[in-house]
C-alpha cells in the first residue's frame, strides 16, 4: 500500500477538470489521504472524493 497525500486540486485536475469552476479555492486545498496513492483513481473514483470532501467541507462550517 503506498498512501499518498495530495491536494483535492489534483485530484480533481487529473480526473474530472470539469468540476474546477464548481469548487471553492478552499475546497480545492483540502488534504486528502488516498490508501493506494493517485495513480490506480478513476474517474468516479474522484466524483466520489469530491462528493464526500464537500459534505465534509459543508458539515464543519456548520459546526464552526
């Protein structure tokens, strides 16, 4: 297993450029801890980080 941290911008340049103009400058900074690293993501691979990093995102604004 080689985890892998990298920023959600990466992901989502890699795998889904189309989602860019959707996210917020801070969304796109999240940290995310992938198990097998970046290499084996498919696309809805990353539509699902993204779906989940935003709820996330969403949940602690609401809490602050």
């Amino acid at each position: 297993m080689d985890m892998e941290t990298v920023k959600l911008s990466r992901i989502v340049e890699k795998l889904a450029p189309e989602l860019i103009p959707f996210l917020t400058q801070r969304e796109l900074n999240l940290n995310i801890v992938l198990r097998d690293g970046l290499g084996i993501l498919e696309p809805e691979d990353a539509m699902e980080i993204v779906q989940h990093s935003i709820c996330e995102h969403q949940r602690e604004m609401l809490l602050q």
